[in-house]
C-alpha cells in the first residue's frame, strides 16, 4: 500500500512541476512590465489575443464561423474586452486592482 501511494505521488510529481512552470509561464507572459502583478490593462491585453487570432476577417467581430463550434451570436471586441474586465475583477478576490498568481490560477467566482 505505501509502495503504490509512493508510486502515484512520484508519478504526479512531473504533472505537478509542468503545471507550475506553466503557470509561471503565463503569469511571466501576462506580466509585461515585471512588477510581479498583472493589472487589468495587462490581463485584457493578453487575453485579447485570442480574439485576434479568431477574426480571421480583421473586422472587429467574431462572426459564428469564427467561434468554437462554428455558431453562436456575434461578438464584438469591445463585448469580449468587457466580458475579460469582469472576469479580471471576479479573479482579484483581495480587490487590489491588480492580481497576483494565485489569483490568477484560481477559478473565479
């Protein structure tokens, strides 16, 4: 019985270190100007990536062939830049204005 819960811990170590490092990685990414926090115009910078990697067309709107799937409503980029602000304030649990990476790897609320 030790031996396999030994076993499993070993074996979960690697997923663990990956998945530090990983984060680490994206708050590093996200911190732009390395102050060890990541402030709101940081965070929607960032993740405004992924809108601009999905407007194939370059108009501003992810039309639905342009979202997961393939369907659903059309949205602008002011729309998803709102949507990661609220985000952003439901993460920064301590209302700080800024997040720090266990904010950042916590689920919001």
């Amino acid at each position: 019985m030790r031996i396999t819960a030994a076993l499993l811990v070993l074996g979960l170590l690697p997923v663990a270190a990956l998945a530090q490092s990983t984060a680490t990685g994206l708050f590093q990414a996200m911190d732009t100007n390395g102050d060890g926090r990541i402030s709101e115009a940081e965070y929607v910078a960032y993740m405004s990536q992924g809108f601009y990697r999905r407007d194939l067309n370059h108009d501003g709107v992810l039309e639905p062939e342009e979202l997961p799937g393939g369907h659903g409503k059309p949205i602008t980029l002011k729309e998803w830049q709102d949507n990661l602000r609220r985000e952003f304030h439901k993460l920064d649990r301590n209302h700080d204005g800024y997040l720090s990476p266990q904010e950042l790897m916590q689920p919001p609320r």
